[in-house]
C-alpha cells in the first residue's frame, strides 16, 4: 500500500528564496555589514526564543498582537523576537560589564511577526540593524542618519528620501495642546497618515484615544507643516513657543541638518517631516524612515530612532540608545519590481567547459587556480555535447565559459568565452588570471 505523499507548501506569510533572489539577498546583507563596519559598529547575536515578559509590552499593543507566542517544552512562556531593537536592549543590560559604553553594535537576523501578508511584508523577516547604547549624544543621532544614506548608496540607490523627525519636538506641541498624556494613542495614529489620510486619523484620535476634534487637528496641523526643511523647522518651534522639550528637539533637528550640510549629503535626500511618528512606544527622540523616489508606495525601507528609557526595564543604569533597521526583504521586494535584481542563479562568474572526458583532472586544477586567485569557477561534473553545457552556463547566468581540449592542452592555453556577447578569444594559461580580473 503506497503512502500518501505530503503537498510541498510554505505557510502564508513565509516564502521560500530560489538562488537567484538568495544571490541578491547576500549580497545586499555583505553591504550593509561593510556599511557597518566602516563606521565602527561590532556583530552580536541574540537568541530568536526569548521570554514573553522580554518582548511583551515592549512595541505597543500591535506587537503584542503580533508576537508568535506559545509555552514550550519546559513550561516557559516565551516568544519569538519581533524585531532586534528589544533583545539587543536586554543583551546591553545583561552584558554591560563586558562591553562597557557607548557601544556600537549591528545584527542581521531573521524576526517574526503574525501580521497581515501585504507586497514586501512577510511574518519572518531578516532585519539589518545597527544601534550605539550608552550615550544620549546628538552626534550618535546624527551618525545614525549617516549610516543611512551611506548604506542606501551603496547598495546602488540614487533617488531616496531620509525622513527625519524628533519625538521632543512631537510632544512639545502635545503638551501645548493639552493631549501629552494621550501621547502613545496620539502618535501611534499619526504615524498612519500616510496610509489612511488626515480624516481617518482625526476620527481615529477622536474615537479611539479621546481627544477633541479640535484637539486632534492641532497635531495634525502640526504634522502638515510644509516648505524647505529650515522653513518647517522654524514654523515648528514657532508652534511649541516656550516649551522646553519641544524647544529641545527643534535644536537636535537643527545640529542635525546643519551637520549633513557641512559633510556634504544631498539636501534632496533629506526632509524633514513633522508626520512621521514611528508606531513603536519606545521611540523617545529622533526617528527616521527612508523611502525610495522610484517606489514611495512600498513603504520605509530603512527605519529607527532613538530609544532613551528601552533598557531602563532591564537594568538601572541610563543605557539610551539610538539605531535603525533596514528591511530587507522590503527592499528586495522593491529591487524586483524595479527590475534590478538581474536573473543569475550562481555566484560564480565563470564555467569551465567538461569538454574531455580524460582531461577531468585539468578542468579541476584550473578551478582551484581561478578560485585561489579570487574567481569564483564551477567545472561541469560530466563530459555531455558543448551545446548542453553552454546551454547550463546561459541559464545560471554565468559571464564566462573556459573550454580547453588536446589542442588547447598542447599549446598552454584555453578559450575564453564571453557569453553575454557570444566572443570568444583564445588565452595564454599565463595571462588567464589577469585577462578575467580585467574583464570582471
């Protein structure tokens, strides 16, 4: 009696990654660590499983909502990470000692979160963070911003916008208004605006978190201020008048912009927008969100901000913080639906033709020549028709082909084959190295 056979299937919101979106996927995570680096930032990592009580109340109550949450064999309540920003805080608190402060850290790692599927948001996800703990300075919120652009040119992106804004300068303007003890349900809603649109978050404000009509179009008021980023700025602090914490972060977001000025980042890829709220609870100071100029509709593709008092649940030592994430599989999501994620399937730029059955020996030796010398090569495994292979090589997306028989034996030389444009020329074994470093 034959088994049934069980129907390969992922579950919903959870995609499995062929090599030629992996290849992308890799080489985007090689960035953004090289990124990292060059600014100082050191790897960690955390566990996936933590306790609940680590993660629970930590987001807000949408992350509650969202935590992949169960009692395991232990009896131990826990949960899966929802994001790198919460463990990191406890990894600060429990290994202070060891790291001492400020520290730099960065972590790529998957996180999990049981909300709705949409294009570029699955429920596991690998997020790129990269924070500096244990110090309150401006400079590090600055910095911050730095790695930002400079992570999003590297990967290749000319057109994006850095949205900046500063949580101080939010709730100076709420405790004008008279709403500063309201302030999570206030932010939480206005960091929707650009979803549901200004009436949406009004009723929102006015249903769900109980402020006035009139109260609510204050701070959205606030939030649609317009003109250059110094323009806003002065209308903002204008706005908080005397208000010693909004008057605050108004100077935080003017060091700010002055600083990108000076080291020369494009004042185009960074705005100043008084909307952006951050839906988190543990955001304290600035935050920032980066959209693409080619594909604003597929959301942040690199958010954080500052967190001053996220720690402070683990440990009574002031450990403020401040970091950001990039999304990766966001970001990859929009690479595809730019069309920028070229069709290669193999890591390797270079195939070495099976071209004589008796010569398996001399096609390997040449593999480990080119890879010695930093050319990633493949030899095909059997001796099959020069079409198949060529034919292998054209849909992995390999650049080149080596083919070598007797003749080419004889004379110490092989032939190099571009495949994309379908030229071929024949090649000293001696200057094989730098003829394709040259071409590469």
């Amino acid at each position: 009696m034959s088994k049934d056979l069980i129907q390969p299937r992922t579950l919903k919101g959870f995609r499995d990654y062929l090599p030629e979106v992996m290849i992308v996927r890799e080489r985007l995570m090689e960035t953004a660590r090289r990124v990292y680096r060059s600014y100082g930032f050191s790897p960690i990592d955390t566990p996936a499983l933590e306790y609940a009580e680590i993660l629970a109340g930590k987001g807000g109550e949408e992350s509650d909502k969202q935590l992949f949450r169960f009692v395991d064999h232990g009896a131990r309540d826990v949960a899966l990470r929802f994001d790198l920003t919460v463990p990191f805080a406890r990894f600060a608190a429990e290994h202070l000692n060891e790291i001492g402060t400020p520290f730099k850290r960065y972590h790529i790692a998957p996180v999990w979160r049981g909300e709705n599927t949409q294009r570029g948001r699955y429920r596991e996800f690998v997020q790129c963070d990269f924070d500096t703990i244990g110090t309150d300075s401006n400079v590090s919120d600055i910095e911050t911003l730095m790695v930002i652009h400079d992570l999003m040119v590297a990967i290749g992106f000319e057109r994006f916008t850095i949205r900046v804004n500063h949580r101080m300068l939010l709730n100076g303007v709420l405790e004008n208004l008279g709403v500063a003890d309201k302030s999570v349900g206030l932010l939480r809603a206005l960091d929707k605006v650009l979803k549901i649109g200004r009436e949406a978050v009004i009723a929102e404000m006015v249903d769900k978190v109980g402020v006035t009509t009139e109260q609510a179009a204050g701070v959205l008021d606030f939030a649609s201020l317009k003109g250059t980023n110094i323009e806003i700025l002065d209308a903002a602090q204008k706005l908080v008048g005397t208000n010693e914490r909004g008057l605050e972060g108004a100077a935080r977001l003017r060091q700010l912009l002055n600083a990108c000025e000076m080291a020369g980042l494009k004042s185009e890829r960074i705005a100043l927008d008084l909307s952006i709220a951050r839906g988190l609870d543990y955001y304290t100071g600035t935050i920032y969100e980066t959209f693409l100029g080619d594909l604003p509709g597929i959301g942040s593709v690199c958010s954080g901000g500052r967190y001053d008092n996220l720690a402070g649940l683990f440990t009574k030592t002031p450990l403020p913080g401040v970091g950001a994430s990039l999304g990766l599989d966001r970001l990859l999501a929009a690479m595809e639906e730019l069309k920028l994620v070229s069709k290669v399937s193999t890591p390797a730029p270079v195939l070495i033709i099976h071209f004589d059955k008796d010569r398996a020996a001399e096609y390997l030796r040449m593999g480990r020549v080119l890879r010695a010398a930093g050319i990633g090569a493949e030899v095909y495994a059997l001796p099959k028709p020069m079409k198949k292979q060529l034919q292998y090589a054209d849909a992995k997306g390999f650049r080149f082909a080596l083919i070598a028989g007797s003749n080419e034996f004889d004379k110490g030389c092989w032939m190099l084959k571009d495949l994309a444009k379908q030229e071929q020329q024949e090649v000293a074994e001696a200057d094989l190295i730098a003829t394709l470093q040259q071409k590469l």
